[in-house]
C-alpha cells in the first residue's frame, strides 16, 4: 500500500497543487451534491489516492464476501434467538417482534460497507460493517471519475471499479423487485408490477438528499419511478404508505432508523411493513447488523462449527480484533490496549481510545452499557498533502480506512477516507486505486 501524494506535489509544485485541490472541492459541492465539502473549514476531497496492490486488493475481496457470509449467519441466529440475548445485544424489547417477523430481504443489504485498516503486518482488519445508511456514493463514482482525469495521469495504476454505479443502481432495482411477503403466506407467483420506490432523507441534510437523488437517478433511468421525500412527508392510509402524498411500494432510507423511531410515523412504517405492504430496502436487520454488539457477539461464537465455515472461522480469528461487550468485562478489566465504541456511533463519533478514557469515562460507559471493546488496529501510516486553514500546503502521516462495499450481495469497490487513528467526521475522501 502506498499513496501517490509525493508524485502529485512532484507534478503539480504547491501553488498549482492549492488550487487544483480546492478546485475539486468546488466542483464536487456544484456538480455532484457533496455541498457539505467542507468539515470545520477543512477541505473534504483529497488530492491524492491510495494504491493497493494486487495481492491487497485480491485478498480484500475475499474477505468482503467472506464477511458477507458471516454477517449473513450471524443475524439469522440473532434474530432467532431469546429476547433476552436480543437486549444484550442492545435490542430494544418493543421491537424484538417487529425484527423476528419483518417479510425478509434478498440480501441482509443492497449496499453495504466493510470498514477495513491495514496493519502494521500487511494483515487486513474490520474494523464494523455500515450495513444501515452507508455514505459515499457519489464520492466513488462522480467525483472519482473526475479525480481519475488527473490521478491516470501519475503513476502505473488502474481504477478498482469503474462500474460501481450501475451495481448500486442494479442492486437497489433488484431488492425492489424481491417481493416481501408475511410470514405465515405463500410464495408470490406471476408478474408483479414495477414497483414505486419511496426514498427518504432529511431535507436539511443537502448531502444525502444528493445521495438519494444520485440513486433515484439511475433507477428512474432503469424504467422505477421513483419519489423523494422528508420522514414528515410520510403518511398511512390503510395498510397503504403514501411519500409526498404518492404511494409507494417500497422505501430505502437515507435516515438513521433510531431517529426515525422517535418519529410519529416510525408505527406506521412498522405495521406496513410487516404486513408487506411496504418493502423496506434497508430493514431492521440490516440496522442490527450494523452494532457493534454484533462484533462482539461474532467474535464470541467464533469457534461454532455449526454455524461457521471453516474458512469463516478462520477469518474471524485472523481478521476480526477481539471485540468484548462491556457488560461482560470485569471492573478491573485493562482498557488501554482496546478502542471503546458505542453499538450505533456513526462517522467515528462515541469512539473513545481506551489508553486516553479516565476513570470517570470508563464508568459512564460501563453504566450506559451500550459499548464493546475491541483490541487496537496499528494501522499502518501513509504519505499524504493537504491544504491547512492558513490555504497552504501540510503534509504528514495519516491512517486509511478503506471501506470495502458489499453490493448485491458481491464485492463492488472501496470509499477510502484519511485522517487520523480513529476516522471521524473531519477525514478527507481519496479515491482508490490499483497498482498495475
């Protein structure tokens, strides 16, 4: 693994390279929707790329569809076991009949993301799975394409996947079209008609409502009309959800759906959707998969020879950092070699370094209960240049987190962000690629 920061300063010399770099920034905020750009004033498009090699990607690949698999089996044991272990697992209990009886999918998720680190010792870890509403759809596809005009021109490297974007768009046509039916029914036979496809995402949140209308847009060319709207813009009437007052038939959210709980119409959006009136491309078992609670529990069952593959075992032991859920460790237990995270943070928010949480800390975790702890990933550094608040170049080390997508079911590419040894919101997007 490597970067190509040094070959682009080397062409570029620094002015060139400011104003190349923020133009992007610009153009990716007009021509692609990314209107939130900017993170605390920082720059959010990085004028550089990490290249894997060959063997890298071959073997990220393998373990994308490995993990796959695991994620697959493990929520199908979740989901049937006790609701005492669901609410260990942080499931809350007027829910657990809503998860066991929603009609499933044909896929835990249409597009999913594993978030890799490679270690000190080339060795891939996971890192979590964003399974619910993963992010950066345009970044690997619009602004990849206009990246790589530059990028194809240093270095002898290939683009990963340029097809990413009619996979996601195929993905999210094919789980429309997997018809959800109620337990307790019959198999669906015969034509069914196309259906309406419902998306819904804050309005205020400018870059997922351009997420939403990127993947509207492709399956409104692929012949599914397709509506945007607000969670407010929701309605029932009947067993019917209307979306902007249309009907729908089915619905992918770009909202969390533990913000969507403490909305009105979360029980509506349940009761269709147990009825199968509603298909729900992004269920409440893609959601769970999503805790971290989930890792803890793989980790837990690794040796299960009735559930796991050997090759599965095997990468869980090799693969996956040793994940505890807090509850279960002892009060005296050693945190400093473990990073603490809470089941469902997003973008690297409630992720504390066990080395760096107080006493004080340690104990609000322990008593919320809602965290795992999973051993340290040294992450091997990378080169890169960015501009700093003073519009000058800052170069240093930075740590990739290479997120690995799962789409339909199949290896689709990767969305890398740099930044530091826990990737929050201030890390920058570069593009990834392949050394040829």
């Amino acid at each position: 693994m490597r970067t190509l920061s040094h070959d682009l300063l080397a062409k570029y010399g620094e002015t060139r390279f400011v104003n190349t770099a923020l133009a992007f920034n610009d153009r990716a905020a007009v021509c692609d929707g990314l209107i939130e750009s900017r993170v605390l004033g920082q720059a959010y498009i990085g004028l550089n790329a990490l290249v894997l090699t060959q063997s890298e990607l071959k073997e990220l690949k393998r373990l994308t569809a490995i993990f796959g698999e695991i994620m697959t089996k493990a929520l199908q044991a979740i989901v049937n076991s006790n609701t005492e272990e669901l609410k260990r697992l942080g499931w809350p209990a007027e829910l657990v009949y809503a998860l066991q009886n929603e009609p499933p999918n044909r896929w835990l998720t249409p597009i999913g993301r594993f978030d890799f680190a490679l270690d000190g010792h080339g060795i891939w870890r996971l890192m979590e799975f964003n399974s619910d509403t993963p992010s950066g759809a345009q970044e690997v596809t619009l602004v990849e394409e206009r990246l790589w005009r530059v990028l194809g021109q240093v270095g002898e490297v290939a683009r990963l996947n340029p097809e990413i974007g009619a996979q996601m768009t195929q993905a999210l046509w094919d789980e429309a079209l997997f018809a959800p039916v109620a337990p307790g029914y019959g198999e669906v036979y015969g034509p069914l008609r196309l259906p309406k496809v419902g998306f819904m995402v804050r309005g205020r949140h400018l870059t997922d409502l351009a997420q939403v209308i990127y993947y509207a847009q492709g399956l409104q060319k692929a012949g599914l009309a397709c509506t945007i709207g607000d969670p407010n813009n929701l309605s029932l009437f009947g067993n019917r959800v209307y979306l902007l007052g249309q009907p729908i038939d089915a619905l992918y959210r770009l909202f969390p759906i533990e913000y969507l709980s403490k909305e009105p119409l979360f029980a509506a959006y349940l009761q269709a959707n147990l009825a199968a009136s509603l298909k729900c491309l992004n269920n409440l078992r893609g959601f769970l998969a999503q805790s971290k609670a989930v890792m803890a529990w793989v980790w837990r069952e690794q040796e299960n020879t009735t559930l796991f593959s050997a090759e599965e075992r095997k990468a869980i032991q090799n693969h996956l950092p040793e994940t505890y859920l807090i509850q279960d460790l002892p009060d005296n237990f050693d945190r400093t070699p473990y990073i603490i995270k809470e089941f469902y943070g997003r973008e690297g928010s409630e992720v504390y370094d066990g080395a760096e949480l107080d006493d004080e800390g340690w104990a609000e975790c322990r008593k919320w209960g809602t965290f795992v702890a999973q051993g340290r990933i040294e992450i091997a550094p990378q080169d890169h240049a960015w501009i700093n608040e003073a519009g000058k170049i800052a170069q240093g080390e930075v740590f990739p987190c290479v997120g690995s997508f799962l789409i339909g079911g199949q290896w689709g590419g990767c969305y890398t962000r740099v930044g530091g040894r826990i990737t929050t919101s201030t890390a920058q997007f570069v593009p990834t690629v392949v050394d040829l």
